[in-house]
C-alpha cells in the first residue's frame, strides 16, 4: 500500500471513528463519513465494502483479543488438577482482569465503540460472550470439585448468570464512564475481592 493509500485509509478511519462514538453505528451516515474523510464515495468502497466492514477494522482487534485471552485462561485454568483449582479460584481471572484494564486504556476508543456504539452489528452481544465464557468456566469448575469429591454447594443457573452478567457489566463500567486508569484499577481490584469472597461463600469454601 503505498504512502497516499495509507493516508486515506486513516483518514476514513479516524472519520469513522468519531462518526461511530459521536452516533453510534445505527444512526451512523456513510455519507458523513467520507465528507468527513475528504474521499468520494467511490474512493471509500475501494478500502472498505460497507459500514460494517469499516466498523469491524476499528474494533474486531480488541474484541478478538479479549475474548480469545479470557478462554485461554479459563482453558488453562480447567487444566489444572482439583486441588489447584480450589487454591485459585478466582485468581486466573483476576490476573486477567488486570491485565485488561491496561489493555483497554490502550485501546480505549476501540472498547468505547465495542459497548456503547455496536448496536446493530455483529459485536453488540460482546459483553454476552464474556458472560457465556464465564459460566462454562464455573459449570467446568463445580463438575471437576464433584468428581474429586469436594464438597460445593451447587448454584442456580439462573442466580449464576445474573452474577456473572453483573461482575462483566460493572467490570465494563469503566469505559462506559470514562474513568481514570487509576481509579479503574482500584475500582477493579476491589470488584475482584467482593466476587471471589462472594463466590467462595455461595459455593460452600
């Protein structure tokens, strides 16, 4: 890609961009993007198929790197023998919980469009995924503590989905918000002892 073509394309990329965050992607106009851009319509099908696709470049990174970082430890975490997983619990998603927050304040516009602006789009259940990647891990924990013969008390599926689905929407209320890194990272730290006290109780540890 030459230099002009890389210039354009950050051009409608930076006009989708604010676009997007100042309307969100339903109420989004083309139109107002490639004005915005200063490329002709034309010029704008040549980089990109459809709002949708320009969409996807702005945020499908940061969601494919969230979501695929939280299965792997979720995955590893299942890896390991019972008696480790009781020690750890809530620590594996803890440390990654961390390193989310730093990942997201280094991506910040890409999260902002990904829970405020995805309505619409393949992305819009984003935070779902989270949450269904959650309660595998937790169904995935409570079998491997029965087959080992711990005793755990067994959750409702309902009452374990809006626990899940409350730790992911006030872990993402940093965005939503627009907190400061280092109010987020205590406000996540802090989330993080609520729910792994939490869980230890309602599980019977």
């Amino acid at each position: 890609m030459g230099k002009d073509d890389l210039s354009t394309l950050q051009n409608i990329l930076r006009a989708g961009k604010k676009e997007f965050l100042e309307k969100g992607f339903r109420a989004a106009s083309l139109r107002n993007i490639v004005k915005e851009a200063g490329v002709t319509t034309g010029a704008f099908y040549g980089y990109f198929d459809s709002k949708e696709a320009l969409f996807r470049a702005l945020v499908d990174e940061a969601a494919r790197t969230c979501i695929g970082g939280f299965q792997n430890v979720q995955d590893a975490f299942a890896a390991l023998p019972p008696e480790e997983q009781a020690k750890q619990l809530g620590e594996a998603s803890g440390v990654f919980l961390d390193w989310m927050v730093d990942y997201i304040y280094e991506h910040f516009d890409a999260f902002k469009l990904l829970l405020c602006c995805s309505s619409g789009t393949e992305y819009e259940h984003f935070v779902h995924e989270m949450v269904e990647i959650e309660e595998e891990g937790t169904r995935r924990f409570q079998e491997t503590m029965k087959s080992a013969g711990v005793a755990i008390k067994e959750l409702d599926g309902q009452l374990e989905h809006i626990l899940i689905s409350g730790m992911f929407s006030g872990f993402f209320e940093i965005v939503i918000h627009d907190m400061p890194k280092e109010k987020s990272q205590r406000y996540i730290r802090e989330l993080r002892e609520f729910y792994t006290a939490g869980w230890m109780k309602i599980m019977g540890f």
